[in-house]
C-alpha cells in the first residue's frame, strides 16, 4: 500500500496554519497542506521531514512534528499519515512546487470548495484542538 504524509504547520503565533495551492491533481486549484508521497523503505518520520524541508525550506531545527493519526484508504490502496507542530521561530517558507501561503485558523476547513481533503483538513484541526500539547491554537474572538 503506498503512503502519503500531510504536515500541518502551525505558525509560531499560532492563529494560522500553513498551507499550499495545489498546481495539479489532485485537487489542482484547491488548499491542502503540505506533504507528500513515502518512498519504498523510507522511515515515515524521515519522510514527513524530507516532504516539509523539500516543499518548504522547514527544517527539523525549526519544528518538531508528532505523528497526529492516519487516513487508510484501502479501496485506493494507499494511507496519509498526518503530523503536526508549530514552528518556535518566524520563518518565511518557501518552495516552487505549489504557492505557500498562511492561512487562518478561523477559516471553514470543511468547505470542500475551497480546500482539498473532502473535510479531513477541518478534521485535522479538530483533533489538534483536542491536543494543546502539540500546539498553542489561537484563534479570533467572535
């Protein structure tokens, strides 16, 4: 089964998170994080670093991630492992293969519209809200 990875980085302020806008498919045109394909007998942490620092320029100097959960999808043969963690200094990220852009929590992660995922990225911050220990998650008073 082929595995995947998505990485949410939150960003040292916590009130946002990163995010790409794909250039192809799947979900060309729509926001995801950052992440990508596990080579054949690659460590999976190793993976998710390399995946982060190749798309990014992040580094494991700049955030420690944990591993949050994993999606299976045994009809496509392939699983997304999701990591998680929050940068401790500002960066600025960069990577040429999707644009990079901050985005805020407050958003509606679930609008399938706008963002890649069919509603596992609303789900990811759900659970990372149940976990202040990876995260400090602020977000606007309403």
């Amino acid at each position: 089964m082929q595995g995947f990875n998505c990485i949410a980085v939150v960003h040292k302020d916590g009130g946002k998170w990163l995010m790409c806008r794909r250039r192809k498919n799947p979900y060309q045109g729509l926001l995801n994080l950052v992440g990508g394909k596990i080579e054949e007998d690659e460590n999976h942490f190793d993976a998710a670093y390399r995946e982060l620092r190749e798309e990014t320029g992040i580094t494991p100097e700049d955030i420690v991630i944990t591993r949050l959960m994993t999606f299976d999808y045994p009809l496509d043969g392939c699983f997304v492992e999701i990591y998680a963690g929050q940068l401790g200094k500002e960066i600025a990220p960069s990577g040429d293969e999707n644009d990079l852009l901050w985005v805020s929590l407050d958003e509606n992660f679930f609008d399938m519209k706008f963002y890649a995922g069919e509603g596992n990225i609303g789900h990811i911050l759900e659970i990372l809200k149940l976990h202040p220990e990876l995260c400090r998650l602020k977000f606007s008073e309403k």
